[in-house]
C-alpha cells in the first residue's frame, strides 16, 4: 500500500475487524508480523497483560482500532497480517498433503494430553509435558495434519509463584475467564453449548468445551465448572493436577473417557487416538465401551480394534511416576461404567496390571495404555531403553530388547520460541521462509561458513539478546521488591552484565534435576563467578510442585545465594517461571545448564531452543542431548554412563561440571584474540546451529510420528 493512499474508515473497520479476529487464533503467537503488531498497539497493556490481547483489545476500541489503521504505514502493516494469516489457512500444498493422504482421507489424530502449553496468556500447563504438547499441535498444524487435541480446561491454571521474605516459595491461584482469553465455546448448530456427561460414583458429572484455535488445528478444553454438577465436581478440573488422588482420577475419567463423548458429540470421527503419557488412558476403555454396547463386537475384536487405533507415548522414566490407583479407589468411581462392558471391576482391573494374579498391585494408567496401544514409544533413544527394561515383565516371553517400546526424540517449534529479534535476523539472513525448512540440514548447514555470516553479525545478535534479558530480569526483580516492600534501599539497574558470560537455567524444580549442582563447592562457585576478568553470571527460575517441600528448598537455597551480597547481581532467581520468561532465558543466555541425575531426564526439550539464538548447551548426556552432542556443537558434563550410588554420581556431576566450566567454556568465550571477537567460541555457536536446528524441532518429530505410528503402524505391535 503506497504510504499516500487514501484509507477510507470504512476500509479501517473492515481490516481493524480481521485483526480482532485473527486474536483468537494463536497462529499469531509464532507470526513475528503479528507478534509485533500487537505488542505496539499498546506496549503497556500488552506487557501488563502478559502478551493476552483479548484482554488487550478490552481497552482498545473499535473505533480506536479503525482510526489508527487510517495511517497508511500501519494500515500497510495490518493488511500483511491478515494477507499470511489467509494464505497460510488457505495452503493446500502443505507437507501433510504430499505425505499423510490415508490421515487425510480417514480422519484426523486425537491427541489426548493433561496439559497443553501454548502460550503464556494460557496458563493451562505445568511444565514439559504441556509444553511439548503445545509444541507438538503447531507442528501438526505448520504441516498441514488434521489434528485435534483433547484436554481439561484449568480455570486456576497451574499456581503463580511467588517468593517470600525467607526465600520459600508460596502459591497464589487466581480465577481466569475464559470471556478474556482466546477461547470460544463449542456450541451445536442452535449456538447451544454442547454437554456431555460421565458416571463418577454414582453421580453423573457434565461438562462443556472450549476451542483453542491454533492455526489450522484445534484443542478442546473440557470443563465441568455447570451448575448440573456438585460443586466438588464443579471445582474438579479448576487446577491443573489440583487436589488429592480422588480427584487425580476424576480429571482422568473426564479427560480420557469424556473426551471420546464430546469428540463424538461434536461428530469428529478420529482414525487415530495418540496418549500424550497415562493419564487419558481411560479413553481406551470408553472405547472398548462404544464397541461392545453399541456396535456388538465381542470383547476380543474390540479389543483389537482398539489397539489399531491408539498410539502412546511414555515420558516418565521412573515407576513412582505413573500414575496408580487402588482396587478400592477403581471400584468407588468406575462401578457404573464398569457394568456397561464387564461384570465387575475386578475384570476390567485386569487391563491395568502387570500380574493379574497379585491382589495388591494398584491399577497403573501406563500398563493399561501399553495393553491397549498398537505402538508406543519413549521420548529420547535412552528413555526408550530405560522404559522397555521398567516395563519388561509385562512382556514375560520377550527379551527387553524386544519388548515393544521405541522412541521419538523430542523437538521445539522453533518459530513459537524464536524471539522477535532472531526472528528477524534468520528472515534477512535466510528468507522469510526460512522456519518452512527447519528438518532440512541442508539448508542450515551453510551457517557454518563465515562468509556466508560473520562472526561479528553473531556476535552482535548475542549482545541484543543478552540485553533483552538483562533489562527483562531488571524490571523483573524490581516488580517483585514493590510486591513485597522489602529491601527499600536495594536498586537493581547494575544487576547483571551485559559483558559477563551468562548461564540460564531455568525448569521445573524436582529434586533429581539438581538446580543447586552448582553452588556443590561454594568456594568454587565463588571463584567462577567472582573472577573480574573473566565475569560470569548465573540465572534460576522454576517452579516447585506444591506439595514437593524438597524442590521449595532448592529453591529457596538459590534465593539465599541471590541474596549474598557478595554474589548479589551475580546469581538470580526470578520469580514466576513461565513461557514468556523462558523464551527470554533461551535467547539471552550464553550457556544453557541442564545437569539432571541421569537418566531421569526423559528428553528435556529447553537446551534446544538455544541454538537458533546463538547459545550453547552445557549439558549431562541424557535425554535428547547424549544424541546431539558430537563434540563441538556444546559441552557435554561427564561421560555416557553413570555410577549406580545417587552420591558417587552427585559428586563426580559436580567435579566434571566445574571442570567443564573452568577449562573449557569460560576460557573459550573469553578468548578474544580475534581482534575482540571469541573466534573459536562462535565456531562452536556456527556448528551447533546447523546440527541442532534441523533435527530437533518438532516438525522432524511430527513427520516421525506419521511415518512410524499414525500410518501403516499395525506392523509396530
């Protein structure tokens, strides 16, 4: 649009309406364009909202809207919104198009997960789990995959942190409505809401749905918060993993079992049941159910049926982690849906046992998923061995390498986590479509060449990245003094250095991922980080479960260190860990730490999404990194293996942690010899970022799902 064109308010308020609309798809939240057009809307609403621009738009008019796109340069801005919001829902040739014709023509993949993290404004997710979920649904949608998800609709959310005087972190769980978030209610053809119901006990629970719109796919949200229901039902899906075990397996009969009846009641046939972990198991039962009472299978051919249709994925690689439930507990709150396919519960116990012959063992959602999935694999090529020897006796004529469980390393969506200014930096380096070839080595592997990009241009996004960082953690810190009214006389503009190395680590804080590894030695500690010629900084954040006392006093150690004076601007822990401080963490940090007691992390996902900033793991060799690591692209901490006493191991992490740091990292990133730039520091930056980027990013991993378990995956079982 020529900047002298003549905009008529009617052309405004037709554009200004699309814009509004295109807020309730998060296609937008990895649409840099769009990003950017929100945020500057209303820099201070969208930054006090936490980036939600439906609450956003409540204090912006249409009449505001329309008058400020009479300005042709930002009129010119908004119509390119919506023109790649259109051409990317309109795409046909998409990769799902070229490579997924039988998903296509039967009926999309039902992905079934707890939690779902997309997007900071959307506090439905704990933690990796959600986020690989979210992730996972953007590149379903980037590829063109009928797919929809299923999940329960956390009003609470998951808790906000906040740290108290003494260090200990406290829960606060606020009220969200759904009127202010980008979600629309699923309503029948009258614009009714569509309700469903399930037996818990001997009271029918209903629910309702909502939409998430992401791109070209949807979530649907389940919600038992009617008045048809008693208020503990009500309140029962408000939290995400709230209250005790009663109500544990509540959400679970809703999410697996109510979310086949909305699927069904919305009139999506599904030709594929994906089990993002145990916890919707008891859609395979619901499904069993459907097969024998209404279709008149025998219990062997639905059973078969089943099994052909659902797939599961594993990520917890210890038995205390999967969810158990006793025969006592089964029988108070499946009874009456028990009596619709088999005699008694004890029958239907039987699915979810190792030994069926052991009257105490619990009912185990991961054993009832293996039994009733035609595939299933673990998260990373250690978890996928670990999980085939923890689950070896259930397949008693097998040898465990033959047991049936493989792998699909995890991946990120790269565009979600790209920050705006690397966002850019790619588009003018590589093309604007350069996050349409993210599984291609090919393409990346020109990075390595400094002729191709320099040094100095690297060097130069790491310095506004960092500083991103530094100011965000700034405004951080002094929001949280305000909040507390402590420490009056404490300023924090000379916290951190936009010139000191910089290590993030940021994660859910359970006690085997170790965030207090590296304070081990304090007098170590303090040497690294108190060196004035070669400056390094430290920054935390995560969150504890609250009823995990053991992760509070991890966190509350790393308070107290943030606290020494002597450290003070030097080590950090910033409050209220979530999607939008993490994507600041991943891109301003040099240094991704991910220390875990091997082999307890899974896969672990946020190391990967340094590369595409131009930072660098320092890592154990577990999970996805003991693939990734050849050497150059990063550091590993130790070797591949690990000693069996929990304390030999803490130790020897320690010492080889502190060795990695002192003799390799620090030293290369402060080698300036190249006339002030770390020649050989940004060699190793060049390499990881074409190893790195092609492989682990979720489209690889969406491709590998289709290929290996949503098509021809009868053969896998």
């Amino acid at each position: 649009m020529s900047p002298h064109a003549t905009i008529t308010f009617r052309e405004a308020t037709e554009i200004a309406r699309e814009i509004k609309s295109i807020a309730y798809n998060l296609w937008w939240t990895w649409n840099v364009d769009a990003r950017d057009l929100f945020r500057e809307l209303s820099p201070q609403s969208y930054f006090r909202f936490n980036h939600n621009v439906i609450a956003m738009f409540d204090e912006i008019s249409d009449q505001e809207l329309a008058a400020r796109l009479l300005d042709p340069l930002q009129m010119g801005r908004a119509q390119n919104v919506v023109n790649q919001y259109k051409e990317y829902m309109a795409e046909t040739n998409t990769w799902a198009s070229r490579n997924a014709k039988e998903i296509i023509k039967n009926g999309p993949v039902a992905y079934f997960s707890a939690e779902f993290g997309l997007h900071e404004s959307l506090p439905i997710y704990s933690g990796g789990l959600g986020i690989l979920a979210g992730d996972h649904t953007k590149s379903a949608s980037d590829l063109g995959l009928p797919f929809i998800g299923v999940s329960l609709y956390y009003r609470q959310g998951y808790f906000e942190q906040r740290i108290g005087p003494d260090g200990w972190q406290n829960e606060e769980v606020p009220n969200t409505d759904p009127k202010t978030l980008p979600l629309e209610q699923v309503v029948n053809e009258a614009g009714e809401p569509i309700v469903a119901s399930v037996k818990i006990g001997h009271s029918d629970v209903y629910f309702q749905a909502y939409r998430i719109n992401l791109g070209r796919v949807s979530i649907i949200l389940l919600d038992t918060n009617r008045d048809e229901n008693e208020l503990h039902y009500r309140e029962m899906t408000s939290q995400v993993y709230g209250g005790d075990i009663t109500t544990r397996i509540s959400q679970e009969i809703v999410l697996g079992i109510g979310g086949v009846r909305m699927l069904r009641k919305m009139g999506i046939a599904p030709s594929v049941y994906h089990m993002n972990e145990g916890h919707s198991a008891f859609l395979t039962l619901e499904l069993l159910r459907e097969l024998v009472r209404e279709k008149n299978k025998t219990a062997a051919e639905a059973i078969r049926w089943v099994r052909e249709h659902t797939v599961f994925t594993t990520h917890t690689p210890v038995p205390a982690g999967h969810d158990r439930f006793s025969e006592d507990l089964m029988r108070f709150t499946m009874q009456k849906f028990c009596t619709e396919c088999w005699d008694d519960v004890s029958e239907m116990m039987h699915l979810g046992l190792v030994n069926a012959d052991n009257k105490e063992e619990p009912f185990c959602m991961t054993v009832l998923a293996l039994k009733m999935s035609r595939a299933c694999n673990g998260v990373s090529e250690l978890h996928g061995r670990v999980s085939r020897e923890m689950w070896k006796d259930l397949y008693p004529k097998k040898s465990v390498d033959q047991v049936p469980i493989g792998h699909i390393t995890n991946g990120v969506h790269n565009p979600g986590w790209t920050s705006s200014r690397a966002y850019r930096f790619w588009s003018n380096l590589l093309g604007k479509d350069w996050h349409q070839h993210l599984d291609d080595p090919k393409f990346w592997k020109r990075i390595e060449d400094s002729d191709f990009i320099s040094d100095e241009e690297i060097m130069a996004l790491r310095y506004v990245l960092r500083r991103e960082l530094i100011e965000f953690v700034r405004i951080r810190l002094h929001q949280q003094s305000v909040r507390y009214g402590t420490n009056p006389g404490i300023t924090f503009d000379k916290v951190l250095s936009s010139d000191a190395l910089t290590i993030g680590f940021a994660r859910r804080f359970a006690s085997y991922k170790r965030a207090t590894l590296f304070f081990s030695d304090m007098a170590r500690a303090k040497r690294i980080l108190l060196n004035p010629e070669r400056p390094v900084q430290i920054i935390f954040a995560g969150k504890a479960h609250p009823r995990d006392d053991m992760g509070k006093k991890l966190i509350q150690q790393l308070v107290g260190h943030a606290r020494d004076p002597e450290l003070f601007g030097k080590v950090v822990f910033l409050e209220n860990y979530d999607i939008n401080a993490g994507r600041l963490l991943v891109s301003g940090s040099d240094v991704w730490l991910n220390n875990p007691r091997r082999p307890l992390e899974a896969s672990g996902t946020s190391g990967q999404k340094t590369a595409i900033h131009g930072g660098l793991n320092v890592s154990i060799m577990d999970g996805w990194w003991r693939e990734a690591y050849d050497g150059m692209n990063g550091w590993a901490i130790g070797e591949d293996n690990h000693p069996d006493s929990v304390e030999e191991q803490d130790a020897r992490d320690a010492k080889n942690l502190y060795d990695v740091l002192e003799n390799q990292v620090i030293p290369e990133y402060f080698d300036r010899e190249g006339n002030g730039i770390p020649r050989k520091w940004f060699k190793r930056v060049r390499h990881a970022m074409a190893t790195l980027i092609p492989v682990y990013n979720t489209d690889r991993m969406v491709e590998e799902y289709v290929h290996k378990y949503y098509i021809n995956s009868k053969k896998s079982k």
